[in-house]
C-alpha cells in the first residue's frame, strides 16, 4: 500500500483545507473546467485557479458527505452555504496518468446556483 493520496483524495484535502493553489496544482497545465453556470469551458490553470480562489471565498460551511470512484472518474458530492441559500453539489474529476485532466461542477437548486454566479461574477471581474 503507498502513502501518497490519490489524485482525487488530494484535491479533496486541498478544497476541504481551502488550498485552491494545492489543488490547481493536481492538475495539467491544459485542464478543462467545466462551470455550472457558463457555458464555455474554461481552460488551463490560471483560470481554474482563479476560479478555484473565488469559491473558497464565496462558499460558506463547505463539506464534502460522500464520493464514488469508478473506471471514468471519481465524483466528490459536497454541500455549501453562499448567502443565505444552501448549495448542493459535486465534483466530477477526470485522470489519465495520475494527473487530473478535467473538473466539472454542478450544483442545484436554481436559486443558489444564480447567488453563485452573482457572488463569483463580482469577484471575477473585479
């Protein structure tokens, strides 16, 4: 049995101690991020790190509460305040050669998900 975490239980570490640096460094320099709220993908590292940045400051009470691994992936279910509203959600992370690949997010319900682009677009632009 070795020591070092897999690719998905070291993003987890670093989303769940608030390391958005330690986590876009489990990724490749081309990583793909797949938002809940754009339609376009985002691309390489330096968006996924300011993206990554934002949301350990827009979610409150953030707590991943189940994961499932398979062949394609592995999927963190987590829940989450922004504002007021309860946020529900997870991760989806892909992985060739132990290097993770892609992140996908999504969330519900609809009206934590439109609090959540409010609070990431001001944060994005500004």
């Amino acid at each position: 049995m070795t020591s070092d975490p897999s690719p998905a239980a070291a993003f987890r570490q670093a989303v769940e101690t608030g390391d958005a640096d330690a986590a876009v460094a489990l990724f490749r320099d081309d990583v793909v991020f797949n938002s809940p709220i754009v339609h376009k993908p985002y691309e390489g590292r330096d968006a996924l790190r300011a993206i990554l940045g934002a949301v350990v400051r827009v979610f409150t009470d953030f707590r991943y509460e189940a994961e499932f691994d398979g062949t394609d992936g592995h999927v963190l279910a987590f829940r989450a305040r922004v504002g007021d509203r309860e946020l529900e959600g997870v991760d989806i992370l892909r992985s060739e050669d132990g290097e993770l690949t892609e992140l996908t997010v999504m969330v519900r319900p609809y009206s934590a998900a439109t609090e959540l682009r409010a609070r990431m677009a001001a944060l994005l632009e500004g």
